[in-house]
C-alpha cells in the first residue's frame, strides 16, 4: 500500500473492482455525479458500469457518500 493511499484513507483491496449492489442501489444517482466517466444512469436512474478504471480516491468518496450503501469494491476472484 502506498504512503499516498494510507495517508488518504483510501480503502482498496489490491485485486479489487467497484461493484454495484442492484438489489440495494435505490437510485438517487450520486455516485454517477462523482464518476461521470465510469458510472452512467440508465432509462430509471439506476447506475451502470462502464469498463473505464476508477479514480481511487473519488470511488472512495462515492461509496462514502451512497445512501443506501450500494457501492463497494469487491475482490476479484484469484483464479
């Protein structure tokens, strides 16, 4: 872990993707707010991923700031 992530707080598994929780995502769209370039909202507001890499500190803030605690990042299966 870099000194840059420990001093930011920045809570990334080394493996790790941005992952939505489409049962517990109620759609008020603030996490594509704070990531225009990887999440886009679809036709009811609902976030989609795209394949763009996440800014780190900026996924952070978006999954801080979910009010339904619908965005996390998620290990990577190791194969």
């Amino acid at each position: 872990m870099s000194l840059t992530t420990r001093v930011l707080g920045i809570a990334r598994p080394p493996s790790g993707v941005l992952a939505v929780d489409r049962i517990a995502c109620t759609g008020h769209g603030i996490c594509a707010h704070v990531l225009p370039e990887q999440i886009v909202l679809d036709e009811w507001g609902y976030p989609v991923l795209t394949d763009a890499e996440p800014d780190p500190a900026l996924a952070t803030e978006a999954i801080g700031l979910c009010p339904a605690a619908a965005l996390r990042w998620v290990r990577l299966p190791v194969s």
